[in-house]
C-alpha cells in the first residue's frame, strides 16, 4: 500500500509539472479588474506648443520630453512654465554625446544627484544617463555617464533596467534565430544582482501559432519603468492586460480586464492579414510615476484606430485610466482629444497628453 501511495505522489507530481510547462502565460498571480464604465469627463487645455510626432512622453523635473524618430532632434523639451518647446536635443553621430541607432528605449530613474534619463542606444550596446539640465541650457545631448550592457543582452530585442554595471534586470521580447525556420523563443524576464543571474519563466510555453505576424501580436507590449526602479509595468498593446513586475521580489502580478479575451485567443486567427480587424488596441500608451500608473485605453480595433489616425473627422473620445501599483483601479475618465502618448506630473497634478497631430493638452487630475 505504501508503495502504491508513493507512486500515486509521483504521477501527481509528474502531472502538476507538465499543466505548469503546458501553460503559455504563468505569473505568481491573475487578477481580474472591471474597466468598464468611465467615472468622470475631463475637458482639456489646448497649449501652444506642438511637437512632432512623438511615441512616448516623460515628465522629468521641470521638463516634459517627447521621444521621436527624427534623425536630427530626437528628444524635444517642453517647458510648462513657458509653455513652449524650448530645446531640443539627441542626433545620429559617433560621439559620446551622440546616439549610433535611434533611441528605441527610454526611462526615468531617481539618483543621488537628482532625475535622470536613461537612454539605451542599441548599436553602441550601452545605456545613456543624460544630464538633462545641461541637455537644456547647451541645446544638445550632454551624458552624465555611460553603462556598458553585458553581451549577452545586447540588441533591440531586449530592454535593460539598470541600476548599475551588475545590478540590472531585463525584458526579452520574442525572438527566433531564422524566422524562416519557425522557430520562436518566447519573451523573459532576467535578473541580475551583483552577478547572479535568475530568469522568470512567464511564458513557460510559446503559443502553437506559425505565422510571425499573428505571434508577435499576441507578444507586443511596452515597458514602463518607476522612477525608483523598484518595480515596472509590462503592457500588452493587444490583450487587455498588464502585468506588475517586482523589480526587488521577483514577483510578476498580471491585471486583466474582466471577460476579455486571453493569450489563447490569438490561436483562432487564422490568417495575419485579419489581424487588425480581429484584434483590440487596448493600450495605446501608458505613463507611470512611483505612485501611479496611467493607461491610455481604446474599445477600438486595429483597423479603426489606423483610420482615426488619418482622418481626425472619424469621432473619438481617449479614456484614461488610474491605478495603483497593486493594479487596483483608483480613477478612469474620458477625454475629448484622441491623444497618441501621455506623462503625468504629480507635483502640479497635472497629466500631458499629445495628439495624433502633434497638439498638447494638459488636464487638471488630482488624486489625493
């Protein structure tokens, strides 16, 4: 009897490890969060300034700077006390004060000296920290010091937080050796303190889809990085879902809409090209500070956002949502403006946001 309860202990060990490695998304824990329903409109101020076509904002100090893909200034600084552009800086160039690939990658850190902006400049396979006063006065990028990436994560594939030369952690987007092969290689999350390494298996199974398009999909996200560095948001474009990832813990908690579709959703589509009619851009865009998050949400599909982009007739309403960093909703509210990228200052309470045209808003949000 005794040994028949041995093995009866070992198929249940057997089977608990094969439903662990069978599933394609596995954090310490799931909650659900209802988005539906907007608690409150706000009306938005329309400022002077109009920067170009911006894919994220950051709100540093007295500073709000947009990331652009322009060859010749891709950091623009805007100044809410002057209400104008009033620099602008980072170019293409060999020289330690010049970028060898676009910044693809950004985020704002809280050092002994101050705010500093930390810029991964993947072909030089180091991350920039940018003095952004001197940025300011000199009209140009002026860096404080740079961080050597270790090789073995070095590309635009990855997205280092560091803190310092041995104490980083990383994010792994999907990646393949050929993609003429199919073969794919799910996103991770690695840790490194002081020289030891550990790896989060969050995606213990890649999804058995093999078009890359439709893959890539299911995986496309964003990172937003707390000042602090303490913890970070993993933000999934196409699935109404975050996840909160405990920099110091090691502990990932996903936040997902109520009854939306998941990662297995993405095995239906049969063809890439009903892609942008099958699939919801739930995060546009998201903005974080050490207290809270900001998600820039849309109910819309691919499709209809591609067409809202170039024809600013279509009707269109931004909703914004609040949450702490234990993913727990604390304000949602719409928008007139259909607004592309967000910051929100917490000193003067108030959130940025810039259209698809190049316009900032600013919006009054206290929550305190």
């Amino acid at each position: 009897m005794k040994e028949r309860n041995n093995i009866i202990v070992c198929l249940l060990v057997v089977l608990a490890l094969y439903a662990c490695n069978n599933k394609c998304y596995d954090p310490d824990e799931l909650i659900e969060i209802d988005y539906a329903g907007a608690s409150d409109t706000l009306k938005g101020e329309q400022l002077n300034t109009q920067f170009g076509v911006v894919s994220k904002l950051y709100f540093v100090n007295t500073y709000l700077i947009g990331l652009t893909s322009q060859a010749s200034r891709f950091f623009e600084v805007y100044r809410p006390d002057y209400d104008t552009c009033v620099t602008c800086f980072g170019e293409y160039g060999r020289s330690r004060n010049d970028f060898v690939d676009a910044p693809h990658e950004a985020f704002v850190r809280a050092s002994k000296s101050g705010i500093e902006l930390c810029v991964a400049d993947g072909g030089a396979r180091i991350t920039k920290v940018i003095d952004l006063e001197r940025s300011y006065q000199k009209s140009k990028t002026v860096v404080k010091s740079v961080i050597k990436r270790p090789s073995s994560i070095c590309g635009y594939e990855y997205h280092v937080i560091q803190k310092s030369e041995k104490d980083y952690a990383f994010y792994k987007e999907l990646s393949c050796h050929d993609a003429r092969d199919h073969i794919y290689f799910t996103p991770s999350i690695g840790f490194n303190k002081q020289g030891e390494e550990t790896v989060y298996d969050l995606y213990p199974k890649i999804l058995p889809i093999d078009d890359y398009d439709i893959l890539s999909a299911a995986y496309a996200g964003d990172i937003e990085v707390r000042p602090d560095l303490a913890k970070c948001v993993l933000v999934h474009l196409f699935i109404d879902q975050i996840d909160i990832v405990d920099l110091n813990e090691q502990h990932v908690t996903g936040v997902r809409g109520k009854g939306a579709y998941d990662f297995e959703y993405f095995t239906t589509i049969k063809d890439a090209s009903l892609v942008a009619e099958s699939l919801k851009a739930f995060n546009i865009n998201a903005s974080v500070t050490d207290n809270y998050i900001f998600q820039l949400k849309s109910d819309k599909t691919i499709k209809e956002m591609m067409e809202i982009e170039v024809n600013e007739h279509i009707p269109y309403h931004s909703t914004v949502v609040v949450s702490d960093w234990e993913g727990k909703v604390l304000r949602s509210f719409v928008i007139n403006e259909a607004l592309r990228a967000i910051a929100y200052d917490e000193k003067s309470e108030f959130l940025y946001g810039v259209d698809n045209y190049g316009c900032l808003f600013r919006y009054k949000v206290s929550l305190k």
